[in-house]
C-alpha cells in the first residue's frame, strides 16, 4: 500500500505540475505577444524620432537664413538712416538760405 500512495503522490503532482506549466505556458504566450507588439511601437517610435529629427534640422536650417534676412534687412535699414540724415541736412540747409 505505500507504493500506490507514493505512486499516487507522484501522480497527484505530475498533475500539479502539468497545470502549473500551461499556466506559465500561457503566461509565456501572452509575454511574446507583448514583446511584439513593443516591437512594433519601438519601430514607430524610431520613424517618428526620424520625422522629428528632420524637422528640427529644417527648422534650424529657415532659422540661419532669417537670420541672414535679418542681418541684411538692419544693414539696410542704417542705409537708410544715413541717407535720411543726409536728406534732412541737405532741407535743413536748404531752408536756412
């Protein structure tokens, strides 16, 4: 009679471990489906960085030439101060005689 209970005990957790490995089965299914679709955010993310980064680059890129529009648009704009004082100096002039 203790090799039938002995066997029944090893039956008995056979059968436990049977059921605890479909649950980690299961577990593991679910974990693999979750790491794939990760995958597939981490790719987006990457095309999106990607989208980003060339925009911040284009950005930058319309910023050095404001800049350079900038920088023409206050030299021309002294140009036209100077010839402005001229003007006024030549009517001031002008007037006084």
């Amino acid at each position: 009679m203790d090799v039938e209970r002995t066997i029944q005990f090893i039956l008995d957790a056979l059968a436990r471990l049977e059921a605890v490995s479909g649950q980690h089965d299961e577990r593991l299914t679910r974990i693999e489906s979750s790491v794939a679709d990760l995958s597939v955010q981490v790719a987006d993310l990457g095309a999106q960085v990607a989208g980003v980064t060339d925009l911040v680059g284009r950005l930058a890129q319309a910023e050095l030439r404001l800049v350079e529009r900038m920088d023409a648009l206050v030299e021309a704009q002294a140009h036209t101060d100077r010839r402005l004082d001229a003007l006024i100096n030549v009517v001031d002039r002008l007037s006084r005689q």
